[in-house]
C-alpha cells in the first residue's frame, strides 16, 4: 500500500514539474482533470486525494514564488540603516538620492546623499554645507543638483508665541544652489510661503512648488499647499481643494514623468496601512481627479510616502515604514503610463495578477486597472483592444483558451468600473507571440502579460 502510494507521488511530483509548475492554469478543476487522466491507470482514491493535495501545494508555491519577484525591494548596498532614511528626492540622471536622517546619537535630521553604482548604493554622506545645528528634512534637488530646496527650523526661521508663554521656530523651506562645486548659504522662501506654521516636503515642478503645511505640532492636519512662481515672486501659497485635501492628513507631494500625475501620502479611509500612497490627475482645468490608491503592492499595514519615478520609467522609488520599525527606502518596477497609449503603441502590463486555480483578477490588479478607467473616462470616444499572453509552457490549445479568457476577465473589470462594452475588444494570443523564446522564471514572467492598445 505505501510502496504504491511513493510510487504514484513520485510519478505526480515528476509529472507537477515537468508540465505545470511554470504554467499558468485556467481553474484548479481543469488542471486537476487533467493530472489525474495521465495517470488514473495507477491511481485509487486515495491516492487520487494525495495527488490532488500536490497540486495544491505545487500551484501555491508556484503563486508565493511570483509575488516574491514583484514584490518592491529595499534598496541594496549602505543606504538604509537602522534607522530613518525619508524625504527621498532622485536627481535628473537618476543616480543619486538625497534624504533625511539622524544620525550620530543627534537630535535633529540632517540631509544625506547616497549614489548609485551598479545595483547598490553608497552609504549615506552627510552634506554638512547644507545642515544646520537643528533639523533639516525634505530634500528636494533640482537642475541637475545645482540647485536644493528643504526644510530646516535653524535660526532665521520664523518664530512666533506659543499657548504657553514660550517661543516656538517653525520650519520653513529653504533654497540653496551651488557655486564652484559648494553649496552657497542656505536662503529662506518668503513669507507667501513660509508662515508661523510648519512647511516641508517641497517638490518643484515648473513654477509650481508644492509643499505640506500643518499648524506647529498637529502633524495630523496636514494638507498639501501650492505657490506659483511668476514675474519673480512667489505668489501667496493655496490649499489644494477636495478631492486631494480631506479632514485627515496628505503630505509628501511627487509628479509624476507626464507632468500631470500627483503622487501624495494619506491616512484617509479605505487605505491598507497607515499613511498609503495615492495618485490624481491633474485636469487641465487645474482641477484634480478622485484619488486612487495605488494598492497593495505599494501600500502594506504600515506607513508609505514620497513615490518617486525614475527618470527612464521603468523604476519607481518611494520610502515604508513598517510595523514596529524605521523608514527604509524601496525601489519597485513602474507600471506604464496610460498616456503612453495615446502615441497609438501597445503597453504591455505584467501587474494584472489572476487568482491561482481561476480567472478572477488579484486584488494587487485593481489599482492598474483603475487608472485605465480614469485614463479611458477622460478619453470617452477610444476604443480598446486587451490581448492576453502566457508563457511558453503547456499545451498551445489551453494556453489559448486561458489568454483570451483572462482578457476578458480584465474587460469584465473595466465594464463594472463603468466602461461601455462596446469600446473594449479581446483576444487571446496563448503562447504565439513570446517577447523571449527561453524558458526561465524571468523570462515567463515577462511572456506572461496583458497589453492593451488604442483602436482609435
């Protein structure tokens, strides 16, 4: 009995791993028919329910493998510490990071640099021209690092009376540019920028300067201010409106490569965590769009803030703290943006995950997803063509009926957001378009995609 019962596990492992484990299957019942017709000659009942256990634990280690290898990553090399690295900024070649940290048993941050080489990055150096006896937070560099605008509460700051007789500093921002290689002696806004309140977390985009504000000591009221810059002044600053400003807090303001995208941090409701990141779009009116969390990808239990692209795209960069400990800073793979389809090219998307065993979407795919909504909302006449791709494994006729079945899944998707049914087409491409023709856990996750391309 248990000889035979080793004999048909062996046979199942060998038959698992040589078919299934890189494959991508359409429902656990058509993938359980399948193994068990191969080998019902040798198989009882009770074997049948080992071998179905197999499966199980074969397809769960297969979907735990590949939300390893898209999960973010900290960066590598000396930049995190033990401690905070937060307030991250990337300069224009993308190979270098400026943060905030304390350090050296002080009690004030201070602004620290870290450059890339390879995959790894150096240990923070301390840029000691800019930082001050008391805190300086918030980089942001500018025209490629010859400029820096930051946070700091060091004297010249405004001060002002506090409820109990004392005097408080608050923290304003700061500009400073480079001369002959230096730093030259930090510069204070005016004050249609910094007030009595607390300012941090500039970030410069044309001519206009976005930054957090919240009265001294209620962090929990912060909002997200913007000055304009015009005919050499900075304009007294505003709130953003609803629906990027609500009644709890918004801070750490990044745009995204298009120039429309705003990227912020919120611990409004409905996120995963903490502070969660979310992205709007900038109407041309000056208007936003309804806010969308970028998911659980990005945001975990913890606390997320300061989404950052890299310049070429394909990186995006942004700072976690996780339960019962500091802020490290993370890098993960950037989705495309949707305005990219607009050029009439197809986008390829590897975030749209499907449930193991089915062709429900995972819930990490939403958020892609929903940004395709607001994208085809504010496009109301394109039509959209969904392709599903797999990998090179398994049968070319199941790998078929499993790509165009989870294309239709997404358009399933993007009709209960709202979007007519009429403006979404799809097909299934199975295995016969792969961008590699090898076989490895890299390269089927590259094979296994959904793209997406304007009709008209």
């Amino acid at each position: 009995m248990y000889s035979r019962i080793r004999t048909v596990y062996s046979a199942s492992i060998l038959f698992v791993s040589n078919s299934l484990i890189h494959k991508d299957f359409g429902s656990f019942a058509s993938l359980s028919k399948l193994v068990l017709s191969r080998l019902s000659a040798r198989l009882g009942k009770l074997s049948r329910v080992l071998l179905i256990c197999i499966i199980v634990s074969a397809l769960s280690n297969l979907n735990s493998q590949e939300n390893k290898e898209r999960k973010p990553e900290k960066l590598k090399g000396g930049i995190n510490t033990s401690l905070n690295e937060f307030g991250i900024s990337l300069s224009d070649d993308g190979n270098t990071l400026y943060y905030y940290s304390k350090r050296n048993n002080s009690n004030y941050t201070d602004i620290y640099k870290s450059v890339r080489n390879g995959n790894l990055w150096s240990a923070g150096l301390e840029l000691s021209e800019l930082n001050s006896q008391f805190d300086d937070q918030s980089p942001f560099v500018l025209n490629k690092e010859e400029g820096i605008l930051f946070s700091s509460n060091r004297d010249g700051s405004i001060e002002f009376i506090l409820p109990n007789g004392k005097i408080g500093v608050s923290r304003d921002i700061y500009f400073s540019k480079k001369g002959e290689g230096k730093w030259l002696r930090p510069t204070s806004l005016p004050t249609t920028v910094n007030t009595s309140a607390i300012e941090e977390n500039p970030y410069l985009y044309e001519n206009r300067l976005y930054f957090t504000r919240y009265p001294f000591g209620v962090v929990g009221e912060s909002d997200i201010f913007v000055s304009e810059y015009s005919d050499k002044t900075w304009n007294k600053a505003y709130r953003l409106p609803s629906p990027i400003n609500t009644d709890y807090a918004e801070i750490a303001t990044t745009i995204g490569r298009d120039g429309n995208t705003l990227y912020f941090s919120s611990n409004r409701p409905g996120g995963f965590g903490g502070m969660d990141i979310y992205k709007s779009t900038r109407n041309p009116d000056g208007s936003y769009t309804e806010p969308i969390n970028l998911g659980p990808m990005i945001n975990s239990k913890g606390d997320e803030a300061f989404y950052v692209e890299a310049p070429d795209g394909k990186n995006a960069y942004f700072c976690r703290r996780e339960e019962s400990s500091n802020y490290d800073i993370y890098e993960i793979e950037a989705t495309p943006s949707w305005d990219d389809l607009k050029t009439g090219k197809k986008i390829s998307i590897e975030a749209i995950h499907f449930q193991s065993g089915s062709f429900e979407l995972e819930n990490d795919s939403k958020p892609s997803l929903d940004h395709l909504v607001e994208f085809l909302s504010t496009n109301g006449k394109s039509k959209l063509k969904i392709t599903g791709h797999t990998d090179l494994h398994g049968e070319t006729q199941d790998n078929m009926v499993l790509s165009r079945r989870r294309a239709e899944s997404v358009r399933s998707y993007l009709i209960h957001k709202g979007i007519s049914p009429d403006r979404i087409e799809t097909e299934g491409k199975g295995s016969t378009e792969p961008i590699f023709q090898d076989k490895n856990p890299e390269t089927d996750r590259k094979n296994r995609r959904t793209e997406f391309q304007l009709l008209e």
